[in-house]
C-alpha cells in the first residue's frame, strides 16, 4: 500500500497520496484497529500478524521487509 501511494504521489503530486503513504507507516506504528505495534524498533522487525489480542511475535521477513519499507517510504516523501 504504502508503495503504490508513494508512486502515486511523485506522479501526480496530490498531496493525499503522500498522507497515505505516512498512514500506512503510521499503521506499523500502532494506527491500526487494535492499537498494537507491529514494528519493533528495538529488533528492527516487523511482527506477522494483528489478532484481536494484538500481535503475532513472529518476525518473518515479508513482515519486516513491508514495515520497513513502509517507514522508509514515509520519511521518503516528507
């Protein structure tokens, strides 16, 4: 998601591109439905999934890896 809205702001420049792309990080950060954190900055890992009871403590790559560039797409566009 995050991805798609970065390309999305440097074609068209529609600055609700780039709030999205800073709310699909933020989502990593704990705006989600929950409230839970998936991204653990003291690991530098992203957790796997979101229950009801908040996070999987898994840290699998395609989980980190979309954390990450999540986070480094928001601070990209800022």
């Amino acid at each position: 998601m995050a991805d798609a809205c970065a390309r999305a702001w440097l074609i068209t420049g529609d600055e609700a591109w780039r709030d999205r792309v800073d709310l699909a990080a933020r989502w990593f950060m704990g705006l989600n439905d929950t409230g839970a954190q998936l991204y653990e900055p003291s690991s530098g890992g992203g957790r796997d999934g979101l229950t009801q009871e908040g996070t999987n403590h898994n840290q699998g790559a395609e989980s980190t890896l979309a954390a990450l560039s999540a986070l480094q797409l928001a601070r990209l566009v800022a």
